[in-house]
C-alpha cells in the first residue's frame, strides 16, 4: 500500500510523468514501465522521497530486487530518522529469506518507533524473540498499562502471543476481539456467498470451448489458509520446468468478470462457447500482464475451489490440487496469525473458523459430486511425514517427471509474500503435526462448533 513522505504534490517539467502516473502503473501491472518512469523521473529529482519510494516498489515489482534493496538503503540514507524505508525493505528482505537482515532492519526501525505494533507484529517471525528483549519489553509496560492505542494494541498483540506463549491466549483473544471490532463479520453473508455460487454452477451442461492453443498449464493450489497450499506450492515451483506465481486471484477474476450481471451472476449454463472461452483469456491475459510468460505455473489463489469446476471446463489441461490439514492444526494457526483487517474476517472466532471451514467442505463436495475429475486432494499429513510418495502422485497428476528439487523446497529461492514467510526456508517437517493437542482446553469453542456443523452436515 502506498504511503507517501510529504502531502505536497511536487510539479514536474511538461512531459514529465508524476507520482500518480507511477503509481497507476504500478497498479495496472506495467512494472517496466514504472521503473523506466520512475528512473527518468528519479534523474532530475535524486533527492524526492516519494519518487525514490516509488522506484524501489518498481524494481521489486518487476523482480529486481537487488536494485530494490539498494534504492531503499538511498532512501534510508536520505532519511535516517523515518520508519517506513526501513520497514519496507525489512520485509522485502523477509520475502527473499534474507531473516539477518530482516531482523538488522527492523531493529533499527524499532529503535525509531519503539511502540509501533505493525513493527513487532512483522518482525516476530523473523527471530527468536524472548520478552525480555529490548525491543519487545517496553511493549509488555505499555500493555499492562493500556497505553497503546487501538490499532497498535491490535498489531502487537499478535506477535506478543508467539514471544510469550505461557500466556498467548490472553494476547490473542484480546488482538483477535480488536480486530473483529474494526471489522465485523457474520457467516449469514457467507452461507449466502455459498448459495449463490452452487446456484450458478449446479447446471454442469456447459457450452463446448475450443482447445487452449497457448500450451500454458496453470496448476491451482487451494484450501483453507494455514494448511499447507504456501509448502505446496514451494515445493512444486522447485520443479525445473515450474514457476511459482503465488496468490494471483486472477481465478476468480476473470471468472466472475463474464459471469456478473446487474443482478448478481449469470448461470453459468446460460453462457455461450464465446463467453465461456472469454474466462480463459482473460486469464491467461491477467498472467501474462502482472506476472510472467511462463508455460507451466503455480497458482495459490485460496479460494479456486470455489470455482474449480468451471475452471476445469475452460482449461481441461490445467490441475487443481486441493490441501487438506487437520481442521485443529488449521484452525489454531488461522488464529494465531494477523490477516488483513476484511479480508478473513472470520480468522478473529474460533467458532467462525469452524463453521466458515464447513463452507469449505461443502463446495469441495458440491465439486465432487458435480466434476470429481476437476481436482485432487492431498494431505498436509501423509505429505509431511512422508513427503516422497506425495510429491510423485502431485508431479504425476501435473504431469511433471521427478524432480530432485522437490524434495528440498527450502532452497527455492523465489520471492515469498505470504504468512509462511519463515517455514518455508526450513525443510519439510512434520513437527507442528498434531500441536493443537497442547491447546484443547484453549480450543473447546472450536471443537464445539466444529461438531456442530458435522452435526448439521
């Protein structure tokens, strides 16, 4: 999210491009286009935050990051008392597994701003911190004495929970209850969400599409969050032959694009061959545009399931691999873990976690009723414990040939945005299997409502 330094606007020689004009292409996806604008822009500005800001985004957009790196480290420079370059380039730093230079970062930004709680809350995945640490103690004073503000309360709480786990419950009901307040969320909208989308898709007599003559072979990661789709993924992209695209949310996009209509989605089986193949290039434009020429890609949109038949129908040549956790192991990390305020609104209740899960399962089997040769599922557990026959059945179901790599998904080196930030530096490992059973007390309205969707199922 841009956030700039000054509020003036600056004026630029006629022909100049500007901050916003940058900026907008950045939003579009012309990453190359930003930089060059920028660069041009940056020559007779050297000393513009703002535009220095915008060059940094602009090169880590367009994956170059060493450029990146270096452009926030002359913006620190130039500004050595502000958070934010520090901050950014932390993260950027996090992102490519660089955690000793994360960790160097954000020490210094926390030297600058010693009770943000954006800051911790980024910062405690990247080091082992203890509460007595000077960075975290004067958080614990300023919690017992309610002096941080809302926002930061919130933020904090989050990462307080992983440095003090004796008492991590008390931090995150609190962090969790904040965050609700700022966004609330009922499941009513969500079974509706639910309703609506069968509706659209319950008639599987779908219009016939011409072949894809693109050879690109997009393979769809999906699944609750927290329950293995991030490992997946790493471990395909290690595949040669494979490119790892992350979150796109093109999916959904381009789907929804040609199914909206005034009043709400078209069935889909009211759509004709033109508008059903107009999915796919739409698609296939989005990854084109914002991501790569790539043939054979990753995809970990979380909510492809939602859609996966369909999908399925306008690509046949694509995969959709869905991943499955043992529902407490998820439910504990979703919990545990700050998403973006409105986009899980669900994540702040253990209750909502349980009952937006049964959501899940019931398209998943919508889907396997409806198509069942549209995806395959694959356990986070057998996948874990023992990963070799997995990964085969994912390559050959992809129809990828062994890979090696595969195997030590840690060496990946690709940029990694998600919430697994740290894990998947680390090797495959089975020890966070089963870890909800040192929480059940801590977890009972979960297993509750858990079992009372069963019931209703």
């Amino acid at each position: 999210m841009p956030a700039l330094f000054f509020c003036a606007s600056p004026i630029y020689p006629e022909g100049m491009v500007g901050l916003t004009d940058i900026e907008n292409l950045l939003k579009r996806g012309e990453a190359v286009k930003a930089v060059t604008s920028a660069k041009n822009a940056a020559r007779l500005r050297p000393k513009d935050p703002n535009l220095l800001d915008l060059l940094a985004r602009a090169y880590a957009a367009a994956g170059n990051n060493t450029l990146a790196l270096a452009t926030y480290s002359r913006l620190i420079k130039l500004l050595p008392h502000h958070v934010k370059p520090l901050a950014d380039k932390a993260h950027l730093m996090q992102q490519l597994g660089d955690m000793p230079g994360a960790e160097q970062a954000f020490r210094k930004a926390l030297s600058l701003a010693p009770l943000n709680g954006t800051l911790l809350r980024m910062f405690a995945p990247t080091a082992q911190l203890t509460p007595d640490d000077p960075v975290v103690a004067p958080f614990l004073s300023a919690w017992a004495k309610s002096k941080l503000p809302k926002q930061d309360r919130m933020q904090a709480g989050f990462a307080l929970a992983q440095i003090c786990r004796d008492e991590e419950f008390t931090y995150l009901h609190e962090a969790n209850t904040l965050q609700r307040s700022l966004s609330p969320w009922s499941i009513d909208n969500r079974h509706v969400e639910i309703a609506q989308r069968k509706a659209m898709l319950t008639d599987t007599h779908w219009a016939p599409v011409p072949a894809n003559t693109t050879g690109k072979r997009p393979i769809f990661i999906t699944g609750m969050p927290r329950s293995g789709t991030t490992l997946v993924e790493q471990i395909l992209s290690a595949h040669s032959q494979v490119s790892g695209y992350g979150e796109t949310t093109l999916p959904l996009r381009a789907a929804y694009s040609v199914l909206a209509d005034k009043s709400g989605f078209k069935p889909a089986q009211t759509l004709s061959s033109q508008e059903l193949t107009l999915i796919r290039d739409r698609y296939f434009q989005g990854i084109a545009h914002f991501h790569g020429p790539a043939q054979i890609f990753t995809d970990k949109t979380i909510l492809t399931y939602m859609i996966m038949g369909l999908l399925h129908h306008v690509m046949p040549e694509a995969r959709c691999i869905v991943v499955r956790r043992d529902p407490h192991d998820t439910a504990l990390s979703i919990y545990r873990n700050y998403f973006e305020t409105g986009t899980h609104g669900y994540s702040n209740s253990l209750a909502d976690i349980a009952r937006y899960m049964a959501t899940m399962d019931e398209m998943i089997d919508f889907w396997r009723d409806k198509r069942p040769e549209c995806f395959i599922e694959v356990s986070y557990e057998d996948l874990v414990q023992d990963p070799e026959p997995q990964i085969r059945r994912m390559l050959d179901y992809c129809d990828l040939d062994w890979d090696e790599a595969c195997l030590s998904p840690q060496d990946n080196d690709r940029v990694v945005k998600t919430l697994s930030i740290s894990q998947v530096r680390s090797p495959i490992s089975a020890k966070s299997v089963g870890g909800w059973r040192k929480y059940e007390t801590e977890l009972a309205a979960f297993t509750h409502a858990l079992g009372e969707t069963e019931k209703q199922g």
